[in-house]
C-alpha cells in the first residue's frame, strides 16, 4: 500500500539555521503531496500542497518541491524561528477517488533561540 | 466559522467504561475522519466517512465505532475502553469528492486516558 517515510526526530537547531526534513513516498499512480505542522496543544493544520510533478508548494517561508524521480518531497526553510517549532507532517493521498490522506511518523522541531 | 470542533477536550475513562467522542464541522464538508495520534506513531486512520450514510473503516478500527449522524456530524464510540486505547484522538473533515485533492480540516483534539 501508500506510505511516506520521514527523517526521525527531533531535530534541534538555532534561531537563523537552515532547515531540511526529509520525506519519501511509496505509491501507485502520482499522489498528491502535503505537510502539516501541529504546534504544541493544537491539532494539524496545512503548511503546503503540490498536486504534480515538479510543483513547489510554499507558505510562510517553507518550501517543497514534488519530485517524481526520486519519489521525495523534503520541506526546506532558509532561516527558521523560534516559532517555527512544532511536529512536522508530510502526507499523500492519490489524485481520485475518496482515499484518505496516509501520513508520515512526524518529526518534531524545535528551535533554540 | 468555528471549523471543526472537538467535544470534549479531555476525558479519564475506566477499563470498560464506554463513551462517545463528538465532532461537528461548519464548512459543509462532504467527507469526516477520526485518526489516533500516539508517540512514534503519526496519526493512523481509525474510520472515515466519505459521505452523509457511508463508513469506512480505516488502519486501525477495531474496538471503535462511529456515527455519521447528519453531513455536520461525525461521532467515535468506545464501547468497552481498554488502556491501549490511551490516545489524542483529533477528527477532521475535507470537501473532497472524487476525482480532487482537498486539504483537510483538523479539530483540537481529545485527551483520552483509560486507567
């Protein structure tokens, strides 16, 4: 079946640092792609999306871009912040249907000022 | 727009005691979904109903039962609380019909601890 696999937590990194989180998928057909960040006491919320090959999905300074070839969609954010500390969630749901989204394991950020 | 609301916010429970955790959302949604969230483990999808009348079961229903009461309205029942059932419980909803993509929609969450 569907799957994502993310980098283990938690990465830890100073106010300013660059950040990557890896994620990969396993799926039939081309998925769409997503992340969610939870912050602390709260439920999910979306951070970006990309429908397509080669999509870049952004928001607030993050970014992914949906790889095909290598089945990836790794989040990227140039300088992060304190309050950019959260779980963070990369997901897939195929492009019909009314399958539900399957999630990644999490990794939790957290930013040290 | 409340969203999606999540009644209650934290419940103890028993082993064995039943119970019934509400979710309503105000957006029209077609679709509602319960997921279990426990450490290490991500959220994993418990029962989901695509529309008003139907259910699905998800990756992990067993000891659960749900309600898909009218299209604002989706309840998780325990019948029989176990302590594995000791879980953030968080319902969702998404206007996704077939074909589309759509995000979905998170409520706050429920605490539960089965003692």
């Amino acid at each position: 079946g569907d799957s994502v696999t993310q980098m283990e937590g938690p990465v830890t990194l100073s106010e300013e640092a660059f950040l990557t989180i890896n994620c990969t998928y396993t799926a039939t057909g081309y998925p769409s792609l997503f992340w969610y960040v939870q912050y602390p006491g709260e439920g999910l919320q979306l951070l970006l999306k990309a429908t397509k090959a080669d999509d870049k999905g952004s928001n607030k300074g993050f970014e992914a871009t949906y790889r095909k070839e290598t089945t990836s969609f790794h989040l990227e954010k140039g300088s992060v912040q304190v309050s950019d500390s959260a779980v963070y969630f990369c997901a897939l749901t195929p492009n019909s249907g009314n399958t539900p989204l399957v999630f990644g394991k999490g990794t939790r950020l957290s930013v040290i000022a | 727009n409340a969203g999606v609301t999540q009644t209650p916010k934290f419940q103890v429970l028993k082993t064995g005691q039943s119970m019934t955790l509400q979710c309503a959302q105000d957006m029209n949604h077609n679709s509602m979904y319960w997921y279990r969230q426990d450490p290490g483990m991500g959220l994993r999808l418990i029962y989901y109903s695509a529309s008003e009348g139907t259910t699905d079961k998800g990756e992990v229903p067993n000891g659960y039962n749900v309600s898909r009461l009218n299209k604002r309205e989706f309840s998780l029942r325990l019948e029989s609380a176990a302590p594995s059932q000791t879980s953030v419980y968080f319902c969702a909803s998404s206007a996704l019909t077939s074909g589309t993509t759509e995000t979905q929609y998170f409520g706050p969450g429920t605490r539960l601890l089965v003692l």
